[in-house]
C-alpha cells in the first residue's frame, strides 16, 4: 500500500511532479501516463501575466542547477481559459501552485482556482527566490502566518504552504503555517544562490542570483524536513534534489508523508516512475504493508 | 518524443575538438526532422547534471548522427564514449527548418549559412533538400580559420554550390561569412531566395539584418542553455518582437528570423 493522505487529499501514491518543473502536465504526458503519478503540482500562475527573467535562466553547477525564471506565466485568465479543462481531465491529482504580492491577490487566486474545479489542491508558494514581493512571505513568520490565514479563509481545498529554506528556523515557519490553518507544508524551494563567469566577469544568470537544485541541497532539504516533522503535526512534502527511491525514502524516514520530484524530471522525466516502483520494492523487501509506517520512522542513535 | 536506450556505432575526432557521433535510434530516426534535436545524457551518473542538446546533423536509415564540440564537461565525457556503449537520448525535440518546396521554379535559390558548428543542422536539411532536386542548393560556410571549416565535403556530395570564408583568410575568401553573403545576393534574384543559417548569436543577428532589408525568408536555428528541453521549465527564452519570451526548446530552435527581438 503506498497511498497516502494530505489534508483531504487521498494520493494512489505518494511522489508528485514539483512545482515549475513539470509546466501543466502537457509535455511530459506525451512521454509517459502523468496519471501513474501522485500529483502533479502546476507551474505556479499569479494574478497578471509574467514574463519573466532575461536569459540566461539556467546554470549548471556541481551536482545541481541554478534557475532564474522568474514566475513567467500567462496569468490566472489564460489558466482559465487554456488549462483549466485539460488538467480537469487528468485522473492525477492536480495541486495548482500559486503566488501573489497581497492576501488579497492570492484570495482572488484561490477563488477562481478552485470554483474552476481544475484544483484538488492548492500549493501556496511563499518561496520564489528569484522575484520580489511573493518570495518574502516564507522568509519571515508573521507575514507567512498573515497570508495563510487570509487564503485559509478563501479556499475549503486542502492548503499546503510551500516554504523557503532561507530562514533561520524551519520549524517556526513550519508552525507558524500549520497554526494558520494550513492542511501541509511542502519544502524547500531553492536555495538564493549565484555563478560567475570569470571571463566576463559577469554573473552567468541573466538576473544574477538564482535558486539551486538538485542532489547539492539535498542533505540539508532532509535535515529540514526532519526539523519541521518534529514541530508539526501536519503532512510534510519533502522536496530537494531527490533523484531516486533512497533519496525518497530518506525524506519520509525523516518525516515526510509525501514528497515531491523536480530537478531530477530534466535529466530523467520517468524518474517519478521509477520512485514509485523502488518504495514499492523497498517496502517489500522491509516487510512493511504500508508506507505510512514509513514515515518519520527514522531510528534515532541512543544517546 | 520518446526516451530511448541508443548504441554508440561511432564517434570520432573530426577537427579541432569536434566529433561525429553516430547512435542507432531506429524510432527517433523515423520521426526526426533537420532542425529538430535530441537531448543526451552525456553520462550515466549525475555529474554532469543535466543533459546537452544536440540537432540532428544527418540521418541515415535508423542511424542518427550528431555533431559537437567539446566545450565542457558534457560534451567532454561524450567525447571520451566509445562505440558499442549504451546513450540516453529524449527526441525528437523542437521544430524543425520548414523548408520551401512547393515551386518548381529553377530560379528559386536556397542558401545556407552556417557559422563554424553551424554546419551540424545544416547538413541534415541539405540532405533533405537534394532529394527534391528541385532548387539550387548553394551553402556558406564561415569559421575563424581553415581548421575550424567543417563538412565541406559533405555539402558538396549532396550537390551544393559551396563558398568558404575565414576571418584570417587561411582558406576560401577572407573576412566574414556575411560579406560572402551580401556578395552572393547580388549575384542572385534576391526575390527568389530562402536563407537558413545557424551559428554564432552575432553572425545571426547581422545576417538577419541582410536578408531583412533585402526581404528574404529566412530560418535560423538558435542555442540556449536548457534544462528540461521539451517546454516545461521556461528556462531557455529568447526575447521576439512581440516582446515576450519564446522557448528555444519547444517553440524553436528554428525560428523565423524576422520574429526574433535581436
């Protein structure tokens, strides 16, 4: 049994296709069956239309990648109005991701979103590094815990707050969201981070900074997850630079109920599939019939 | 676009740094169009990270071949595969050249331009187009020096008229590819020509520039750093006159030159 519970929500398993790294499903869909997946989470769209950060977004780095997007998207109008029906279609569960600049922007979000019927959830994403205004929210307690609130009344969906691992402590952001009324919290976003070309002596991103990804975040992603699992009583989604069913299953040893799968969709788009197959076996092989035994179970040395 | 497990049949230095690779793809080779690419993973771990996009530089029967330079520790590790070896291939991606075919007109001439590993798509739409046999095939090709000219030969037995310039005059005429460019349309009916070209962003921008005021279509097939190449993390733009972003993965990497905001 690998299906798992956030909020409401009933996951036939638990790996999902993170945020901006899976756009609405479209493209990798025509690779392979997306509804093999626990979720997908959409590109995340904000009230007006984005266009985003001037190349170049992407670098690699050591064992990850930095990405300046930006936010580009067409806006919740065009949402409606192009992918709206084709996400309705899918038998995955679709968890919108979404960000704005005020409560009342995201409650007009979240409003439309979810009378569209396209959602099952919706993914609040107060972590963006690369624009100004939505990513500051996760950066500091009390705002985070203002704007939950305010979307909290606006949306009966299952709520997860999606949150920046650039803090101090995880753990108050994490409580703070939860005591706010959120269902979950997903996390982390990337890590503000930079590359230089010493040729030029510029910064090789378009925008300068951007967000690292990949295997590199991932020891401190999981140590973050097991600092939030500890504070709350809420489902984590853990995410950061998981590749492989041991990277998976190290999230929810560490507390997660879920987690979520992004970087790894560019090098290989089946790995989701992959994950899923391998905590299967990896619960076989443990004796284990369900993988919400699963989780938090890590075996503490004695002291 | 498919995920496939492709053989290694080749992959030999061909110039300075360059190679040719050739991958038995039987069901990306069906499906492959010039100007399209395929994305490989260089290694089977994860350093490097991210896969490297490659065009499609010919094709033959289910074998797929590519060309490239080692420029760093992708295409470095790629260099150092050998024949017999298992690649990860996603493709085909992108849109391809869509080449002008219908008239039969003996007057209509085709020009490829392509700027030193500009070649690699070039030659995949050069084979295409002898095929039809309907049109002039003339092709410029431009590098810094005599070593750095690539696929001559290979332009010339598809029956292309070729020109070479370098920079330093080491072989062909000496000085820029779109000196030789200006030189060919005025020799030509300018009313009658079609342009593809890739290479150096520079040498794009400026060639643009001719066949615009001269008002000729023209093609040109772009770079960008890319992670996911198939459209879904927005993260290799190029600014069009709309004043929006376009992705070079899925909505190029051919574009209408014309449309693009140099």
């Amino acid at each position: 049994m690998v299906e798992v519970k956030i909020g409401r929500l009933r996951l036939a398993n638990p790996v999902m296709a993170a945020s901006g790294t899976f756009g609405y499903g479209e493209e990798y869909n025509r690779l392979f069956d997306i509804n093999s997946l626990g979720a997908i989470v959409t590109k995340t769209i904000t009230l007006k239309p984005r266009i985003g950060n001037p190349p170049p977004r992407i670098v690699e780095t050591p064992s990850g990648m930095l990405n300046s997007i930006g936010l580009e998207n067409k806006g919740l109008d065009d949402f409606l109005k192009t992918r709206a029906q084709p996400l309705k279609r899918l038998k995955t569960k679709v968890i919108v991701s979404i960000a704005g600049e005020t409560a009342q922007e995201l409650k007009i979000l979240t409003g439309r979103v979810s009378s569209s019927g396209a959602a099952d959830a919706i993914e609040l994403n107060l972590s963006c590094p690369n624009v100004k205004g939505p990513g500051m929210a996760a950066r500091d307690v009390e705002a985070a815990r203002k704007i939950v609130k305010a979307v909290r009344k606006a949306v009966k969906l299952t709520l997860i707050a999606k949150l920046s691992p650039n803090v101090t402590d995880i753990a108050e952001i994490a409580k703070a969201v939860e005591d706010a009324g959120a269902d979950a919290v997903s996390l982390i976003n990337t890590f503000p981070a930079m590359a230089v070309d010493i040729n030029t002596q510029r910064p090789i991103l378009g925008n300068a900074t951007g967000g690292l990804s990949g295997p590199a975040i991932k020891p401190i992603a999981l140590k973050m997850v097991w600092d939030a699992y500890n504070a709350v009583k809420i489902p984590i989604i853990g995410i950061g630079g998981i590749m492989s069913a041991q990277d998976a299953i190290e999230f929810i040893l560490c507390g997660a109920s879920a987690v979520q799968v992004g970087t790894a969709n560019f090098i290989n788009p089946k790995a989701s599939l992959e994950i899923i197959e391998g905590i299967e076996k990896y619960l076989k092989k443990k004796n284990l019939k369900d993988v919400n035994e699963l989780i938090g179970r890590l075996r503490i040395w004695p002291r | 676009m498919k995920q496939i497990k492709t053989k290694i049949i080749s992959n030999r230095l061909i110039g300075p740094m360059c190679y040719h690779m050739v991958l038995e793809a039987p069901s990306v080779a069906r499906a492959i169009k010039p100007g399209q690419f395929i994305h490989v993973r260089c290694s089977d771990s994860f350093e490097p990270l991210l896969r490297r996009p490659f065009s499609l530089h010919r094709k033959n029967g289910g074998r797929i071949e590519i060309l490239y330079k080692v420029v760093g520790s992708g295409t470095e590790i790629l260099s150092r595969r050998q024949s017999g070896e298992a690649v990860d291939v996603l493709g085909p991606l992108g849109n391809g050249f869509a080449p002008k075919l219908s008239t039969l007109n003996s007057q209509l001439s085709t020009i490829l331009v392509a700027g030193g590993m500009g070649v690699a798509p070039l030659v995949a739409l050069a084979q295409e187009l002898s095929k039809k046999k309907t049109q002039k095939l003339r092709v410029l090709i431009g590098a810094c020096s005599k070593s750095r000219i690539l696929c001559e030969e290979e332009f010339r037995a598809l029956g292309a008229e070729v020109s070479i310039s370098t920079e330093d005059g080491s072989k062909g005429a000496k000085g820029l590819i779109t000196d030789r460019l200006n030189f060919l349309l005025s020799t030509l009916n300018s009313q009658l020509s079609t342009i593809y070209a890739c290479g150096p962003n520079a040498m794009l921008k400026a060639l643009s520039r001719i066949a615009n005021a001269k008002r000729i279509p023209c093609q040109v097939s772009l770079e960008e750093r890319m992670a996911c190449g198939v459209g879904a993390c927005l993260g290799c733009p190029v600014k069009v006159k709309a004043g929006e972003y376009k992705m070079v993965c899925k909505d190029g990497p051919v574009f209408d030159a014309e449309e693009i905001a140099w």
